[in-house]
C-alpha cells in the first residue's frame, strides 16, 4: 500500500474503493509501453492504408495458424499468471508451479515465432523487403523481446515465491510483475489480428 | 560534506566555469559572424569559433560530470575517495590537454594541427564536434579510464545505492561508445553511423542516465523524501530514454543512406523520446511538492526545477518539433536544429551541471546550508537572466528556421532562394538571437558574482528537519 501511493501522481483511494493492482511505477513503465505500441499500431494503419496491396501481399506469406497457436499460449499462460495471484492473495497453494507453467506454455510462443521468422528469412524477407514486412519484423520481434522481458520477470517471481518471499501480505511485486506480462500479451491480442488476418 | 576527498571535485567544478565562460564567450563570436561575416577574420573564421564553441561545450560539462561524480560518489557510498591523488592527477591532465587543443585550434590551422598531432597515423580527425586531434582523443579515453577506476573502486568498497549504480552505468556508457570516435571508415555513410553511436548515444543515451541521478542526488539532499521513491522513478526515467532513445538514434539515419526502414522507426521511437524528459518533469515537481523539508539553499531547488523544464521543452518538445521524417525532410538542418540543439544542451546539461554545483559548491565553501540570502538573490537572477535569454535565442532561431524551411525548402526547384539569399532574409532573427546572446552573457555574468558574496544562510532557515542530515 506503502509503495502504491509513494509517488503521489494521484490522492490515496479511499478504503473500499478499487485500487490498481502493483505499484504505480509498474504502470507507467506499461503505459510509457502502450504508448510505443500504440504509434506503432498507428504507423501500421497509415501505411497500409496508402499501399493496401503491398500489405495484402505481405499477409497471404505468413502462417495464420502459427499465429493462432501463439495467441493460445499467451492467454493461457496469462490465465496461470492471474490464478496464481489469485491463489497468492487467499495464502493458498501452487503459486509457483503455477507461474512455472505459465513460461514453458509461453515457450511455444517464443519457439513458435522463432520458427516462423527462421521460415521467412530462408525464403528471401527481412526487414527491408517491404513496408509490410518492416513492420511485421519490427513489430512482432519488438513484442518478442517484451515476452522474453516478462518470462524473466515471471521466473523471478517463481523463484521468489519458492524462497518464501511472498506470502500473500505484499501483493505490490506479484501483481506489477503479472500486470506487466498482461500488457504483453494485451499487446499481442492487437498484433495478432492486425498483422495475420486484418493486413 | 562528510569526506574529506569528495573536496576533489572543486577545481573540476571551476575550471568547468571557466571553460563554459570561454564558450559563451564564442558564441558571442559566433553570433555576430552569422551577421558581420567577416568579423575577426581572418584571426578566428567561422569555423574555427564554432569548434571552439562546441568543444569547450562538451569538455566543460564533462569536467562537471567528473565533478559531480567525485562529489557525489564518495557520499553515496559513505566512504572516502579511493584516491584523491589520482582524481588531482587526472584533473591536470584534462586542464592541460584541454586547454591545448583549444589553442591549437586557436593559433595554429587545422590542416597544421593535424600534422603535428601525427593524425595520419589513426585518422579520426575532421568530423563534426569530433574534431580533436586523435592524442587528444586518446587522452580523454585514458582520462576516463583512470577516472571510472577511482570511482568504481570506491563504489565496491562502500554502500550500493541506485544512484550510484546508475551514474556509474552511464559513466560506462560515456566512457565505451567514446571508442566509436576512433573508427573512421572511409565511406561517408558508415562513418555516419559510428558518429553518431557518439554523438547522439551520448546526449540522447548514456548522458540521460547522468542527469538523472544527478537530479535524484540532489532532490534526495534537497527535499528529503525517501530514497526509495526516488530510486523507483530514476529506474522508470532511465529505462524510458533507454528504450525511446537508442532506437530514436534512427532519426539521425533519414538521410544519410540506410534502408527506408529508419524513415519508421526513427520517427516512431523518437517521437515517444520527449517522455523520458517529461517524467523528469513530474518527477522533479512532485518530489519537492512533497518535500519534508525545507532546505535553505533555494537556488538549488530552483536550478533543479529548472534543469526538468528547460530539458523537456528543449530536448523533448524542440526534438519532437522536428524529428518526424515527413517533417525533417524539410527542416533537416536548418535554423531549426540550431534552436533546438541550443535549448536541449543548455536545459538538460547545462543546466543539471549548475544544479549539482549549486547544491555542492557551497557545502565545500564550509557553507553547509547553502549561500547567504542575498548571494541566492543574485544566483537567482543569474539564473531567470540565462534562461530567459536561452529561450529568446531558442525562439528566435525557430522562427529563422521557419522562414529559412519557407523561402529556401518549401518552394518547388528554381523557385527556392539560395542559401546565402535566404541568410540575408533571416538577418533580423540573428540580429535578434545577438541580443539574446548578450543577455546570456550577462546573466553568466550576474551568475559569477554570486560566488563572490560572503556569509551563509543558517540553520535557522531550515524549517523541518535537518538540511545535512544523513538520508
């Protein structure tokens, strides 16, 4: 609670009242995040639509399916991720095989998309091919770092779970960590879309 | 103060002044010259004072690094210097060498100077703000070295704190990416590249992470709010300028050759650089917002104040004005840059370096509470007079810059004036910036006497816990 208001951007919410989860340096850093994304997103929308047919092109090469696989990992590792909250703030077991689980089924993200960029690179695309596939590599390799960020982040509290350390009376450093790896996965939730099936 | 060696950073801290009085000094120069051409020719061309400008810019604020850090570190760490004999040592060899180069700028033609220093055996010489000989390059190299030993040795040996460890990282930075100024390949656009690992990775990088925990050092002594919170928002910031500021290096790459991918990402990632810097807005504000304390010594709280404003509006809002590629197409170095450049170095560097000597200087005078009240006043006007000026000079070389992008850019071919037409149409906002300049002058002017008053503010001043006590 301590570490919640210490940074006075905003009065302290009353008792009762909704409060935001982890520390408020935590979401700045996300929306300092978003707001990368979200110009990107927007640089997107503007390129394609001044050369549709590039973008269009761009699409039929890539792997939906691939995709599709990756979205499912990332929502179910983030289903194990806000579980494992949960069952940390009520003091209850498997918060930590819980978050382990959670970065091997991101793994099928990670490897999935290694897979993918390997594919592409042997058929002759990078990042200067086209518009298109500029902001598919950037973009998606952007994001990848992101996902690697939050796999450290999710082990670390794995292990620091497993030391004792959190024992569900200090939820500030879990939820900041969980509310980073969502922003991750938020960000992919608009990716996916964008980039395999609206392009 | 409580060691004894963190003294050694006062001869820094002077001849820091001393170098930034010749730079203004230049820029004086400079500035009749855009409108008297053949002013103090051809004793000091054009070229020779913009060098002079320029260099005894960066050597000056990298003497006030040094001596922030060797100030601050020691503190941090609660422990002495590991040796002050070697920061004096150090301190001699920059002073000497520094003062050299210039000289040679000065009294000998650069073709000469080239000659002499044996440039031909590791060519590194000729390019923009790079243009010290390459002894006097691997001179600041061996400066560095020695003095991030001194440093790191004593951070080892005493307390970690975050400050420390992020000044050190950027000292790091400072000191690697300095390496990049010996590479000098022959092709223009690659050389391009390796220049601006330096130059733009410098002030738009690894310089941030200074500032930054210059200006969390000092809003921790000033405000007294807990060091916690302040290290929360230092690692927030740096991670900020890291993340925008290293790929924001594309912005540098529009023109030069690369693929047309930089046109994106340049754009993007530095459209978002202002952030870092707005932070340290919000950061600075609330900080002393939610003080818990009173420290005498005002002056430091306002350079400090200062320092997170003037940065945001001159390196983020001056920066954004231009950095858009669809934008730079037209405005890439004009009058433009020029504002630009003058705002961004006096509020993020310029500025922090008074903020540090402002808070440190009076402590090493034996003044623990800061300067009398009336020596403030005067720092004070010192400060209002610089920094209006610096916005008039930044003002008025945007709107030259506008009116230059206008009649010499905008128009079609044939129809676009010359350059030089286009200069004799911009007159009145040199003439303009002149004035300004003078102002300046005068306020660094004002800004020296308040060192000459006596007397220091006293405890009594204090309204809430103790200005030197030990957070």
């Amino acid at each position: 609670m301590s570490d919640m208001t210490d940074l006075a951007l905003e009065p302290e919410p009353e008792s009762g009242a909704r409060q935001l989860p982890g520390d408020i340096a935590a979401w700045i850093f996300i929306f300092a995040e978003l707001a990368v994304f979200g110009i990107m997103f927007i640089g997107f929308a503007v390129a394609r639509s001044l050369d549709p047919a590039t973008f269009h092109a761009g699409r039929e090469v890539l792997h939906p399916l691939i995709g599709l696989l990756n979205t499912a990992a990332l929502i179910t590792a983030s289903y194990l991720v806000a579980t494992s909250v949960h069952q940390l703030r009520h003091r209850r077991s498997g918060v930590q095989w819980r978050l382990w689980l959670a970065v091997a089924v991101s793994c099928i993200y990670t490897v999935g998309k290694v897979y993918e960029y390997v594919n592409l690179y042997s058929q002759g695309y990078n990042l200067g091919t086209d518009t298109f596939f500029m902001f598919y590599f950037f973009l998606t390799f952007f994001h990848f770092m992101h996902v690697i960020l939050g796999q450290v982040i999710l082990i670390v509290l794995a292990v620091k779970v497993g030391n004792g350390d959190y024992d569900g009376s200090d939820m500030n450093g879990m939820e900041s960590g969980a509310s980073y790896w969502h922003m991750v996965d938020l960000v992919w939730l608009v990716l996916f879309p964008m980039i395999y099936v609206l392009a | 103060m409580k060691y004894e060696s963190q003294r050694v950073a006062m001869p820094y801290f002077i001849f820091a002044l001393i170098l930034f009085a010749g730079q203004i000094v230049f820029g004086l120069v400079l500035g009749l010259q855009y409108v008297v051409g053949d002013f103090l020719f051809p004793e000091i061309p054009f070229n020779v004072a913009r060098m002079v400008h320029t260099n005894l810019l960066i050597v000056w604020l990298l003497f006030g690094f040094m001596g922030a850090t060797y100030y601050m570190v020691p503190e941090e760490a609660q422990t002495e210097l590991y040796s002050p004999l070697l920061a004096w040592i150090l301190f001699w060899v920059f002073a000497v060498a520094g003062t050299l180069t210039i000289l040679g700028y000065l009294f000998v033609d650069y073709a000469t100077l080239a000659d002499i220093t044996m440039n031909k055996l590791l060519p590194t010489m000729g390019r923009e703000f790079l243009e010290q000989p390459t002894i006097t390059k691997i001179g600041i190299a061996l400066v560095v070295v020695g003095f991030l030993f001194n440093i790191m040795m004593t951070a080892l040996k005493g307390r970690k704190t975050v400050v420390n460890i992020v000044l050190i990282t950027g000292l790091i930075g400072l000191a690697v990416l300095w390496l990049f100024s010996f590479y000098n390949p022959g092709n223009l656009a690659t050389d391009k590249y390796f220049w601006w690992f330096v130059v733009h990775l410098w002030v738009e990088g690894v310089w941030e992470l200074i500032m930054g925990a210059i200006l969390a050092y000092v809003l921790i002594k000033i405000t007294g709010v807990d060091r916690e919170v302040i290290e929360k928002w230092l690692y927030v910031i740096i991670a900020m300028a890291l993340i925008t500021g290293i790929i924001g290096t594309g912005h540098h790459f529009f023109w030069i050759g690369p693929p047309e991918y930089w046109l994106w990402l340049g754009s993007i990632f530095s459209a978002l650089e202002p952030l870092p810097f707005f932070m340290m807005v919000l950061f600075a504000f609330t900080m002393i917002n939610r003080r818990k304390r009173n420290h005498p010594n005002k002056a430091a709280t306002l350079w400090a104040m200062g320092t997170a404003v003037m940065a945001f509006l001159g390196a983020g809002v001056w920066g954004f004005l231009h950095t858009l590629a669809p934008v730079n197409y037209y405005t890439h170095g004009t009058q433009l840059t020029a504002a630009h450049g003058h705002m961004a170095f006096y509020g993020a560097y310029v500025m922090i370096v008074l903020t540090i000597i402002s808070y440190a200087v009076p402590i090493m005078r034996g003044r623990p509470y800061g300067n009398s009240n009336t020596a403030q006043v005067v720092e004070m006007w010192g400060f209002w007079l610089m920094t209006i000026s610096m916005v008039f000079i930044t003002l008025f070389l945007t709107g030259a810059g506008i009116l230059q992008i206008w009649l010499q850019r905008i128009p079609e071919s044939g129809e676009a004036l010359s350059f030089m037409a286009t200069q004799d149409n911009i007159s009145l906002f040199y003439w303009a910036r002149m004035i300004a300049g003078c102002f300046f002058m005068a306020g660094l002017v004002v800004y020296f006497c308040s060192f000459f008053i006596k007397g220091q503010a006293s405890f009594d001043e204090e309204v809430r816990g103790a200005a030197i006590q030990d957070v």
